[in-house]
C-alpha cells in the first residue's frame, strides 16, 4: 500500500489518497455511532470526502482526477470501514462507479467514457449504483418511443440515494418478437421524473441510505444509451463491472472485520489469561488472515487486466471465501470479548450487524458454486448469476 500511497498525488496538491484519507478518519469515527442509531444517511461525511478530494480519486490524472488504480482505492475503502462501515460501503458504489470507466479510458481505450470522468473530476459529481436491484437480469420497463425510450422502475438497494447526482443504471426493452434485452444509460437525479423512497430501515450498514429510487416515464434518448445486451446473459462489460467492482466492495467488508478484531483484541489482552481465550484469538487471527489473503488474490485478479469469464469466476469465488472469513471473524471477535461486545458503547455489535451485508451482494453463494462449477467443467456460463 504504501508505495502505491506514495506514487499518487492529489490534483490539489502532493498529499497522497492514504493522506487524504487518514485526514477525514477521526472525523467521520466520531459521527459513526450516532449515524448507527439513528439511521441516518451519511450525508456530512460525503461533504467531508468530496472537500477532500476523495470524490475524484479513481479519476485519471490525465482527466482532472487523482489516478488511484484499484488497489489503491481498496485500501481508501477499507480504511473508511474500519471507522464507518456505512460510509465505506454507500462511497463504494461510487468508486466502483468511477473506475470501470477509468479502467475502459485507461485500458480499452473507450472514448465514450472521458466526459462523464471529467465531470467527476471538475464538479465532483457522485455516481449511484443500481447494481444490487439490476445484476445481469435487469429490472424495470423500457418502452421505445420516437426518438428514445420511456423508462418506468423502482430500484431498489441504491446505496447513496440522497447524495447522487448520476445513477447508472439501465432497465428491460421487450422486442415485438419476445426477445428481451436491456439499455444502459445514466439517470440525472434532478429529473423530476425520479424520486427517492425512504425503505432503508436494517440490521446493519443502517447509514448507507440505500432507499429505492422510483422513475416514472423518464425519456431516455436513443443517444444517452451507453450499450445494449440480452437480459439474464453476461455481457463483455459486466465482465469488466463484475471484476473490478467486487474487489473494492469487499475491501469494506475486510475493513470491519480488521476493526472488528482490533476492537475485541484490545478489550481482552489485560486478561486473556486461559487457554480458551488464547485458542479463540488465535481462531479469529487465522480467520482474519484468510480474508485478507483472499482479497489480495481479488486484487491480482483484476491486476491482470483481462476481465473475461475466468476473472468473474475467481473474483465471485473470492467474494464467497471473503464474505465467509469476515463474517467468521466477526462472529468470533463478539466471543472473545465476552459479554462487553454486546454494550453498544465498544463498537463490537455494530461492527457485527455491518459485517451480515456480506451475505447479500451478487453473486450470493447458490449462483456463485454454480457458476464455479460449470466453468470448471468447461460448460458455459453465460446464463448463471
């Protein structure tokens, strides 16, 4: 990390994203609890990341941004989640946002992209993310009027909703033939057409703000579509998406679980004292290191710069292993520390609501041993998510 922290710099200045990052941390802990009990948004510590900078991080600098590349990101991800898990997870969504398409300026070469980047940069713009509520299947209706189409849809998990200016999203066109293929555009939040619906009342990650987000009868022009593919079948840019996204996403759940075993280490070493309290340190040591080993293969996965079937395979694969060991972590964390990781005051038990959101992301684990599976044996994939 450190030499990637050491390598890039700021637009603003020669302070590194590591700097940025650590300047906004004592800030955004002290607010974390409140935020925790009473479900609210996150929104000061957005106003917080966008005065630092952090906003346009994954821009390229040729673009007005930052530069950070994805294992830099993760490491700004999983910093912010071992102090806020909510303001990590909901701010991931527009980092991942931000460098799929940093990822196709830098590597493929799409052109297409460079506005949307620099308005990132310039105006530090916050992109939404419909990616729970729309994975390969898509959702909503897309029906095709002169000129464009006419988008009607609830998404829903929209992680961000009240901060965003752009959500991505796209929505199902039905041919007269009966085949099915979805759009992809960008919706502007200001659109009197959409508005928020506040659902998001949880078990955990209870600041994200991930409230549904309704259109109706939205006119998308035929120019603002991004890319068109079959509905329910990967495409070569979900292949990108699924491969650089899930990495950085992760990278939240890693950050808790780090926290999560800090916390319940520094309640205990006075008097860990028994052998059973040794052998569950040790446990959680192990179960934390297998996290952290999986999420660096995540991160050489996308390193390749290959995203292809294969890439989803391993990425989904170690989206399982690390939801498993983070969550594995946490559970044991709450039992080292006893009946004290129960009182809100320590930190422990929301760190332990947090962790369950691992669970829920794509691809969960019935479609993930299935995708796996079908690919080890060479059979196709193409339908699996």
């Amino acid at each position: 990390m450190h030499g990637l922290a050491e390598s890039t710099e700021n637009v603003a200045g020669s302070r590194t994203i590591a700097d940025l990052t650590n300047s906004v941390l004592p800030t955004i802990a002290q607010r974390a609890a409140s935020i925790d009990e009473s479900d609210t948004f996150v929104a000061e510590n957005y106003a917080l990341l966008k005065e630092a900078g952090l906003v346009r991080a994954g821009v390229p600098i040729e673009l007005g941004g930052a530069g950070a590349e994805v294992p830099e990101l993760a490491e700004m991800l999983k910093s912010l989640a071992r102090v806020c898990g909510s303001t990590a997870l909901a701010f991931s969504m527009h980092t991942h946002q931000v460098a799929i398409p940093a990822w196709r300026w830098r590597y493929q070469k799409v052109s297409a992209v460079e506005p949307l980047l620099r308005r990132v940069a310039s105006e530090q713009i916050i992109l939404l993310s419909s990616g729970g509520s729309d994975w390969i299947g898509g959702s909503g209706k897309a029906v095709k009027v002169d000129g464009g189409y006419r988008i009607t849809a609830r998404k829903r998990f929209t992680s961000g909703a009240a901060a965003g200016n752009i959500l991505m999203t796209g929505a199902v066109h039905e041919g007269q033939d009966g085949t099915r293929s979805v759009i992809h555009f960008g919706v502007p939040m200001a659109s009197p057409e959409v508005s928020i619906e506040d659902t998001w009342r949880t078990l955990g990650m209870r600041g994200t703000g991930s409230n549904d987000i309704l259109i109706e009868n939205l006119f998308v022009p035929d120019a603002g579509v991004a890319f068109s593919r079959n509905a329910g079948q990967w495409h070569p840019v979900f292949q990108v998406i699924a491969t650089i996204a899930f990495p950085l996403i992760y990278a939240v759940y890693l950050g808790v679980a780090e926290s999560a075993r800090d916390i319940a280490v520094n309640m205990t070493r006075s008097k860990a004292n028994s052998q059973h309290l040794i052998g569950l340190i040790g446990r959680m040591e192990t179960s934390l290191r297998a996290a952290q080993i999986v999420h660096r293969w995540m991160l050489e996965v996308v390193a390749r710069n290959e995203p292809s079937a294969e890439t989803v395979n391993e990425v989904m694969m170690g989206r399982s292993l690390m939801a498993q060991h983070a969550i594995e972590v946490t559970e044991l964390a709450m039992e080292v520390a006893g009946g004290a990781g129960f009182y809100r005051e320590n930190g422990l038990e929301r760190r332990f609501r947090d962790i369950q959101g691992a669970r829920y992301h794509p691809m969960q684990p019935g479609a993930q041993a299935q995708y796996a599976g079908l690919f080890a044996l060479g059979l196709p994939t193409e339908h699996i998510f």
